[in-house]
C-alpha cells in the first residue's frame, strides 16, 4: 500500500475513535490492528502522531481526504471498510463517527454499499 494510503488512513482513524470524545481500549486495539495489517511502520506512525498533534481536528480531516482522494478506488474501499469496522469496535456507535464517515465515503467518490459488503466478507 502506499504511503499515501497510510498516512490518509492514519488521519481518518484518529478522527474515527476521538469522535465522542473518549478513545477505549477497544478501540486503541482496532487501531493497532489496523496499523499491523496495513504494515505501518513506525517511522510512519511517529511522524503522523508528532504532526496531527499540532493540528486542528479539521485540518487533519482535511489533510486525510487529500491523502485518501490521491489513492486507486481499491484503496480508498479499504480504508473505508477498516473505518466502517473500526467505528463497531467500542460496541456504541457515536453520531459523529457515522458522520464522519458518510461523508469522507461522499467526497472520495466510494460506493457505501461497496464498503458494507467488502467489511462483511471480511469479518
């Protein structure tokens, strides 16, 4: 995957499990699985957490649209479906979460029905 893909996905799970404004462990754990299957390493991930802390929760909304939108549409899937999962971790989906989530799928041009049915073959 590419770097692009990691970093975009890495913004988006950020916002995802600090939406209601409380980060379980469950949710620290999808995120770990999360950076294991897509091999982020953790130059990688230090360089996004050293960043993102600097930033607005909009500006890093922003940036990982930009950095999701430069990817091929499989990517794009991918990452949504790990969103889509990531967001069921904590067992209480929070409105922002199905927000956010609704509308970066809306502005990255990706089918929802794509990311559902990708999410149950995998799970």
């Amino acid at each position: 995957m590419s770097k692009n893909y990691q970093l975009g996905l890495l913004h988006l799970v950020q916002l995802v499990i600090s939406a209601d404004g409380v980060i379980d462990r469950r949710e620290e754990e999808a995120f770990q699985t999360i950076r294991k299957a897509e091999d982020i390493s953790d130059e990688v991930f230090d360089s996004f957490i050293s960043e993102a802390k600097n930033k607005k929760e909009r500006d890093i909304y922003l940036d990982g649209i930009k950095l999701i939108n430069s990817c091929e549409d499989e990517e794009k899937i991918k990452a949504f479906v790990h969103l889509y999962k990531l967001s069921e971790s904590d067992s209480l989906i929070h409105v922002k979460e199905i927000r956010l989530l609704l509308y970066s799928i809306k502005l990255s041009g990706v089918e929802f029905n794509d990311v559902v049915e990708l999410a149950k073959k995998l799970s």
